[in-house]
C-alpha cells in the first residue's frame, strides 16, 4: 500500500513539473497568442487542443502504468507474505521444551507441515475411497498433471495468449475436478473441526495470534481446490453475466481476493491490533460472505439447473453461510450479553455446513464418475 502511494505522488509530481506539465504549459502559450495574433486564431486554438490532448494522454499513461506496477507489486507482497507466514517455525508448548530436554536438539514445525500430515495423508485415503485410486497412481500420472495444468492452459482460459481456447478445452481431464474436489473435501474436514475452537475464541476476546494463519492457508487451500478451470472445462474468461461460466470465474476471483487475501492482509497489518482487529477481520469476512452469497444465488437461479449446477450451488452454499456470512456471531460484544448463545449455534452450524459441502461435493465426484463412464462407454 505504501508503494501505491509513493506511485500516486509520482503521477502527481509529473502533472506538476513533468511531461504532462510541459504539454499543458504549451498549450496555454497557444491560447494565450490568439489574442495577440487573431489572424491565426484558427490554427493556434487547433495547436493547443492538440497539445491539451497529449498532456491528458501522457497523464493518463503514467497513471495506468503507476497502478498497474503497484498492484503487482502489491500480489508480489502478498506471495512472499504467504510464503513467510507458511515456513516460519513454531515450538510446540511443552513438547519442544521436554525433547529439547531430553536429547539436547530443537523441535519445530512449520504451518506447511501442519497442513501437510492433516490434509496429505486423507487424501490419499479419501481418493481411494472415492474414486478407487490414490491422486497421482505413478509418477506419469504426476507428470501429465504438470504438462497439462499449466499457467499456460490457465492464460489462455482466461483470455490471455497462449495456447487456442479449444485446445486447452480438449486437454482438460475429468480426473481434475476429481482430484481438485476430494482435496476440497479434505480441507473442508480439517477447517470443520478446527474453526468451531476458533470463533469461540473470537467471542472471548481471544484471537489465534500468529497460529492463525493456518486457517488462512487452509482458506487459501479450499479457495484453491475450487479453481473452476480445474473444476470444468466450460470455465473459461470472467464475465458479469450471471449464469454464464464466466459469472462463477469472477465469484471465484472475488472470493480469492476477497476472503483469504483480505484475511491475509488484516492478519499481517500492524495498525490495528487486538479487538479492534478481531472486528476488522470478522465484520469483513461477514460482508463478503453476504456479497458471495447474493453473486452464488444469482448466479445459480439465472443458469441451467443441471445436477452438477445444483450440487455445486449446494457445496458453496454450505460453506458460505457458516464459514463467512454468519462469522459476526462470533464478536465478543454480541456474545457477552447473550451468554455466548450465537458463538454457540456459529459453532455448531460450521462442521454441520462444512460436512454438508463435503457431501455435495462427493456426490458431485459420483455424478461426474458415472457420466464420464456413461461417455466412455
């Protein structure tokens, strides 16, 4: 935010003493010599506007180029946060401390291992249960993932050069959303049995501090497994038409920026600290969540209304409601009044929600299975 800042006055200094100034100043030596010289009142007037013109398009080039550069600047920062935040090392309490004890070596661990042992090993179990196989069976398997899922194929989808649209369409495999929705369903297990400890603490006035961002980074994984370019081969550019693919791209979008982004950014700001920061977090992810749900309903109510529509409104819905539009049950101010009774129904609709999205979307995974063999056949 400082950097896009620092642009801002750049653009300023520059209307005021750079190009687009000098474009400007000549433009007023051209009006101000028609009075002077009204024989070429014509050709000075033309003269100025020209120049007029040129001093906006120099203005407004070095202002899309500012933002533009910041914005980037700005994802940069959020990358690296998130890579920071994801490697840091932790002590486990008491743990550490007796190991260390006891063989004279550190213990530590870092939230990417957490995640990993929670998320990595039901996968696994939960592919083979699914579907019969483990996620990648052989290394080839492995490999066609990496060739195929690429930055390119993701370019083109939205728009972007690269590969033709129709074939990054013909090289999409239905073992993607298969792979994509199982690793959903692992994080949406893991997130249902540990954010019910995580708002109770909210109520109470205590936050996570800086273990909380391991429900960030599981945010970040659910958005993530949700990618709807893995999820269909109809996902292509965003668009603001609901009921086309690219009206759920852009929910996609938003909710990417949104939610996991936007808690990334409160969780690392120093500003504003404690309650007040609880607040901040909690009253914007409710807003979002109302806005995701208003853009998920429109959205399913003015496209077709297939299963796999339908289930995939059923599994968003499910965690949007608890996960994100009804998190204000969880501000100490509305619970110490009312003996923390909302904090408590919040706690309970949050895995009942979240089991239910896992359900829609392993239902979804049998729909597909059985069509796809249905095409095959």
């Amino acid at each position: 935010l400082s950097g896009l800042l620092e642009k801002m006055q750049a653009l300023a200094n520059n209307f005021e003493f750079g190009d687009g100034k000098a474009a400007f100043d000549e433009a007023y030596g051209y009006f101000d010599s028609i009075g002077s010289q009204p024989s070429r009142a014509l050709e000075l007037l033309l003269s100025g506007l020209v120049r007029v013109l040129e001093g906006v398009a120099l203005f407004t080039l070095d202002f899309a180029r500012g933002v533009v550069l910041s914005l980037f600047d700005l994802i940069e920062a959020v990358i690296r946060l998130v890579r920071e935040a994801m490697f840091a090392r932790w002590e486990i309490p008491v743990v550490s401390q007796l190991y260390a004890l006891f063989t004279g070596r550190s213990l530590r661990v870092t939230p990417v291992e957490v995640i990993g042992w929670t998320v990595a090993i039901p996968f696994t179990i939960l592919s083979k249960v699914v579907v019969g196989r483990a996620p990648f069976p052989d290394d080839e398997a492995l490999d066609e993932f990496r060739k195929t899922f690429t930055v390119d194929m993701l370019r083109s989808r939205i728009g972007i050069d690269g590969p033709t649209e129709a074939q990054t369409v013909a090289a999409w495999d239905p073992r993607w959303k298969e792979n994509f929705l199982i690793g959903y369903s692992c994080t949406m297990f893991v997130r249902a049995l540990g954010e019910p400890g995580q708002v109770v603490g909210n109520a109470t006035g205590q936050s996570l501090g800086e273990a909380a961002i391991v429900p960030l980074v599981l945010r970040f994984m659910s958005t993530g497994f949700t990618a709807p370019w893995a999820l269909s081969a109809a996902a292509g550019a965003p668009s603001c038409t609901p009921g086309e693919p690219g009206f759920g791209v852009t929910i996609w979008m938003c909710q990417l920026i949104c939610g996991p982004t936007r808690g990334l950014l409160v969780f690392k700001q120093k500003l504003i600290e404690g309650k007040p920061k609880l607040y901040l977090g909690e009253l914007t992810l409710t807003l979002w969540g109302c806005a995701n749900f208003a853009m998920s309903t429109w959205n399913f109510v003015a496209g077709p209304k297939t299963t796999a529509s339908k289930l995939a409104f059923a599994r968003g819905l499910t965690a949007i409601l608890p996960g994100q539009t009804l998190r204000f049950l969880s501000l100490p101010e509305l619970n110490e009044p009312a003996e923390f009774i909302p904090v408590g129904v919040l706690a309970i609709l949050i895995p009942v929600g979240y089991f239910g999205s896992i359900g829609a979307a392993i239902a979804d995974i049998k729909t597909s299975g059985a069509v796809t063999a249905e095409v095959a056949a």
